[in-house]
C-alpha cells in the first residue's frame, strides 16, 4: 500500500524538501569542468595505439613521415606520409572517438617501452627497406595538468581555512554564504518586524502586573512618543529585567516584541564574545548600526553578565581583554558622543549584583524592572495558563495548586504541569487528576521515587525516628514551617523526607529562623536519644543550620556579643575580596556565637523530644508501617498546630476573598467577627 505524503496546516499535500543551493558546489562544478576539459582531446587528437601495432603495421610497411618521441611522457607520435593514409583506415576505425585521419598529422601515438628498443627497431627496418625514417627528440610541458598538480594542495588548505572560519563565525548565522571569513565581526542578532509572526503579547504573561506596567509604557513610548515628548519628557534608552531564572524575563522580552510594531533585535550576552580580538566590540557596533538605521527599535540582550561583568576584576591584569574592551563599547554606543534616538534597549540578567556600575547608571538603563517570584495570587495566574491544554479531572483547583507551591518560578510550574500530565499517561489515566499533581511536586522538589533501593531494618528505622523528630518538633514550634507530609521511601540521595509549606513573609524574625533551625536540627536529635548514637543522614540539615547560623551573626546582626554590624556586600563588587572586613578576634567571636546558637537550638530539639517522646516513638512506628504519613495524622496524634499570627491573617485573607466574590460580606472587620 503506497504511503501518502504528509498533509501541511491548510490540507495540501507538502512538497518534497530538496537541499538547498551552496556557491560551494558550483564552486566544485567548474573545477571538475576544468579537470575534465585537460584530459579529452575531442577527436582531434592522435589516434591511440598499440607498440606492437606500430611496428608490425606501420613500421614495417616504411610510410612513415616521422616519429616524434616525448621524453618525458613515454609516448612516441607518427606522422604517416599522406598519400599512404588511407592503407591504415582500419587503425582509425578501431579508435574510440575516432574522426578521420588528419592530412597534417601525427597520427598515432602509442607508448613506447625503451627509447633503445625503438631505435634499434627503426634501424633493422631502415637496413631491410633501405629507406630512412626520421626520428626526433623532444619534451613537452603540460600547463593544465602542472596547474592542477600545483594548484591542489593549496585549494584542500583554503577548504579548510573556511571550514574552520565557519566553524568559528558560528556557521550560516555569522553572515551566511561565501562571505562568511569576512563577516565574522558582524552582528548576529536575529531581526523581528512587522512580518514575523510573534505569538506571544502581555496576555500570555501571567502575574508580573508591575513589569508589564513598566515595559507597556515602553512601546507606548514607540507607538505615540508625541503624548510624551510635547511635555518635555524624553524617551527612556534602556530598561534592565533582573530576576531569578525562570520568573519570565524572557517570556517578557518576547512579548515587547509581539506587542511594538517597530523592528525588534534580539541576542544573547554570549553572541558578541569571540576568540578574535576586536570581534565583539565589531559585532556591537554593526548592531547599533543596523538599529540606528531600523530606528525607532528596540534592542534586547539576554544574559547581558556575558560582558557587561565589572572591570578591574580580571586576576590576567594587563591583559588585553576582550570581555572588558566589548563593554567599553556598548557603553560608548549606549551613551557616548553619538545619538540613539528611537533606539531602546532592553536587556535581561539573574546576576545584576555583578554587573559594571557604569552600565547600569541613569543614561544607559534608565530604569531596573524587578521580575520577582511570583506570590500566591501570580501562582495561581500562572497555573492557569498552563492548565489550559491540559484535560483535567473536576477536582483540580488552579487556587490548590499555587497554596501548594511556594517558592516556585514559572519555568518550575511549567514544568510541574507537564510532569503531572506525564505521570498520568504513565499511569493509562484519561485525564490529569488532583494526585497527579501532588506527585509531580514531590518529583520535581524530591526526585524520583526510589521503592526497590535495598535498606537494612536498622537504617529504615533510623530514618523513620530521624524523620518523625522533624515532623514533631516542626509541629510543636510555632514558628517553623507547617508540614505537609513525611515519608520514609528514598527519593534522589535522600532516604527519607519531609515537605513542608514555607510561609510567604517578607521579613522574618530572629524566633523564626531559631524555630526553623531547631526543627532541621530534630533528625539528629532524634536519633541520638532513640539509639544513643548519630549517623550521617543530617548532613543537609547541618549545612542549612550552619549558614542560617552565620548568617544571623555575621549579615544580619541578630548577635548581642557581636552586635548590630553587617559584612554582607550586597553590591556585589566583592569590596572585600583580598581581606576579611574584620579582624581575627571578631572572627573567634562569630565563630563562638555560631557554636553557641547551634548547640542551644541542639538541646532544644533535643528536650522538646524528651517532653513529648511517647507520641515521637508513636509516630516513628507509624511511619515504619505506612511509609507515608500527612498533616492529618499529626493532627490526630499532636492536637491541632498553633499558628503563628503571619498564618492566621493569611487564612482571614483567602476567607475574606472567598466571601467576598459570593457578595456575603463587604469589609475585613466582618470576616473577623
């Protein structure tokens, strides 16, 4: 059965691809030609023979004009008397390609094996037929051929001289075609105007209402830059995106691009580095060459830390460095002696704290867009935009969804959504369910599920008491962060976990951050009164204590011995990089300070245990048996959790808004009542 040719988008038969034209290979086309065109002679030519031929035939019969012998070929060449021409017309017949004998010859030629042989053979017959035939000498010079057998090794050094500048020119988009060495200073940034289809604008960007505000005013600036010029207002020349990854900078950038109707350059920090001194600082000039030419335009570079990372850093000092010579010159074209007018630029980076200061002055990027991660209410935006293609079951809630992911990007819940539709294929599930969804967040925070990993008896229950020690302690402190459930099944490296739901706060208080490190610390607690002994299983806990410790101590100044003193260099420019900003009697003292704090919140963990060890054992054996236990069950096991004031305002919150859409009440005060 023949099979059809794939259908495009409007139901038409698609073409078959064929490849694409290279000067290349008309290149290769004429070479060939020419190698070709020395070689055949087109019948004009002397017939070709054989030695044996020659001297049974023609020398022997005596009508010969004259043999001419080439030295350096090997080949002699006969010259047949005219009037005896038509004696040899069977020799022209059985030549391919043959045309008739020419009247001024040579005729045939043919190779000879030895000059001597020849001549003593044309002396024997000279002696029988008592006749001369003359003999003559020479050399000749092949100019076609010589060319070539010269030419040869210099054009496979020139394949791959451009080879290798392709190669580095970054292919067809360094300039495409022949051209390509001599374009490896041009810019490569991908153009996008009015006819190329950009699908994405404001409304697929869910959450980040204040950016969008911010960089809506930026293409209103294009579309009516009178409204704002008439008032002595000037255009911005720059905006700089600065966010975590995956909060949407780009996504942004794209849809700037969808929504201005001006030309739109895009690339990337890394585009204008290159091995060749001088490229990058080439490739900035022609693209603000072609933007001043397209203006007005906006210009986007992603990941601008590529080569707008301070000066003066660089450890190579003296060196001429490319990096640092490629940002003096987008600051010259940004803002030098020259004009930019109708030229703005956007740029996007997750390391502003290491960018040059000259750069990210008034002038150059006249405002810095803050894309944060989004908060409960952007989550749930968010949710729903990725759960549109999605076949969901009734019980998924886009407002679940965003309670049960804090501190999640939108890269993180796009692929929360897709990992949950994944889970459920591979289930044979019809369509994605709530648990789907809950089983990709443990993947994606967790890892992956590991049921056959082979566990003695002793480390299953010494995860299961080292896991019901956090569980516990989170649940008795106030201020550490409520959990959601603990299992003891290996997940990535871990061997058992626990999920909690950090609260979204702003600020957080030196009772919090003790409360959340007397909760890490509870494993080892745990595991130290249970078994009388400590095992390696809280190294992620020790690491997470310790940096809250010194941090408390050393950045925010939550030591009395230390006092209210900062060392945190928030500017980045790593001011203290060659010596410690403090001396060495300062440094004991963090170090006391931090021991000290940690061996409190040790002996905490360790007596609230103690206080509560019945139901502790209770639930460590109750994990041991059901391998995964929730809120609920603590609940059951502990009493309900007291909540801190920060937790109970947001529940008053989410009642209030839940209310207030079905129009039962119309002020906070209500709600509390």
């Amino acid at each position: 059965m023949a099979k059809e040719k794939p259908m495009n988008q409007g139901g038409e038969k698609e073409k078959p691809k064929y490849p694409k034209f290279n000067l290349y290979w008309a290149y290769g086309l004429i070479a060939l030609a020419l190698i070709v065109l020395s070689n055949l002679d087109f019948g004009q030519g002397p017939h070709r023979i054989t030695y044996s031929e020659f001297e049974q035939k023609i020398l022997a019969s005596g009508d010969i004009k004259e043999i001419l012998v080439i030295r350096n070929e090997g080949v002699a060449e006969v010259t047949i008397v005219e009037e005896k021409l038509d004696k040899y017309k069977d020799l022209f017949n059985n030549t391919f390609g043959a045309t008739g004998p020419s009247a001024l010859g040579p005729h045939f030629q043919f190779s000879i094996p030895s000059i001597d042989k020849l001549e003593e053979a044309r002396k024997a017959t000279e002696e029988k037929l008592g006749q001369p035939i003359p003999i003559d000498f020479e050399s000749r010079t092949n100019f076609m051929g010589e060319f070539f057998q010269f030419m040869w090794p210099l054009l496979l050094l020139l394949i791959i001289w451009v080879f290798i500048f392709r190669r580095m020119g970054g292919g067809a988009s360094a300039g495409g075609g022949a051209g390509n060495i001599f374009n490896v200073g041009k810019s490569r940034a991908k153009m996008f105007d009015k006819e190329d289809a950009i699908n994405v604008n404001f409304k697929d960007v869910a959450g980040l209402a204040e950016a969008k505000t911010e960089l809506e005013e930026i293409v209103e600036f294009l579309r009516k830059p009178e409204k704002y010029t008439e008032l002595g207002g000037k255009i911005p020349k720059g905006a700089l995106l600065v966010g975590p990854p995956g909060t949407g900078k780009t996504l942004l950038a794209k849809a700037v691009a969808g929504e201005a109707n001006v030309p739109f350059f895009s690339m990337s920090g890394s585009d204008f580095v290159e091995m060749f001194v001088g490229v990058g600082a080439s490739r900035v000039r022609d693209l603000f060459k072609k933007a001043k030419e397209k203006s007005p335009c906006i210009v986007f570079i992603d990941e601008i830390d590529a080569i707008g990372r301070a000066r003066g850093k660089n450890p190579n000092m003296g060196s001429n460095d490319e990096r640092e010579n490629t940002l003096n010159q987008l600051l010259t074209e940004m803002d030098g002696f020259g004009t930019n007018s109708g030229v703005i630029i956007l740029a996007a980076t997750n390391r502003a704290d290491i960018l040059d200061r000259a750069l990210m002055r008034a002038g150059r990027f006249d405002r810095q867009i803050q894309v944060e991660l989004p908060d409960l209410k952007e989550r749930k935006a968010i949710f729903e935009v990725h759960l549109r293609p999605l076949k969901l079951s009734g019980d998924v809630e886009s407002k679940f969804l965003a309670k049960q992911t804090p501190g999640f990007s939108g890269a993180d819940i796009a692929n929360m959504c897709n990992e949950a539709a994944l889970i459920a294929a591979r289930n044979d599930k019809k369509i994605v369910e709530k648990e789907d969804f809950l089983n990709a967040v443990d993947r994606i925070v967790g890892g992956l599920e590991k049921k056959n990993k082979i566990i003695s008896q002793d480390e299953r229950k010494a995860v299961a008491y080292h896991e019901a020690g956090h569980a516990t302690i989170s649940w008795l402190l106030e201020h550490a962060h409520p959990l959601v459930k603990v299992t003891i099944v290996p997940r990535g490296k871990a061997l058992g976990a626990a999920w909690y739901l950090p609260e979204e706060r702003q600020l957080t208080t030196t009772e919090q951050i003790l409360d959340e490190m007397c909760s890490a610390l509870g494993g080892r607690a745990a595991e130290d009164i249970t078994f009388g002994r400590i095992s390696t299983g809280a190294l992620n806990d020790l690491e997470k204590v310790t940096k809250q410790a010194y941090a408390m101590v050393s950045y925010y100044g939550m030591s009395e011995k230390v006092g209210n003193i900062s060392f945190f260099d928030s500017s980045g420019q790593s001011d203290y990089s060659f010596s410690k900003p403090y001396s060495e009697k300062t440094a004991e003292t963090i170090d006391e300070e931090v021991k000290k704090m940690v061996d409190e919140q040790y002996e905490r963990a360790k007596q609230i245990l103690i206080d509560n060890q019945e139901k502790h054992s209770k639930l460590a054996e109750f994990l041991l048996e059901r391998e995964v236990i929730f809120s609920e069950d603590l609940e059951v096991l502990f009493g309900k959790r007291k909540l801190s004031a920060h937790v109970i305002e947001e529940e008053d919150e989410d009642a209030f808004e839940e209310l207030k859409e079905d129009k039962e009440v119309d002020t906070q005060a209500e709600i509390k009542e």
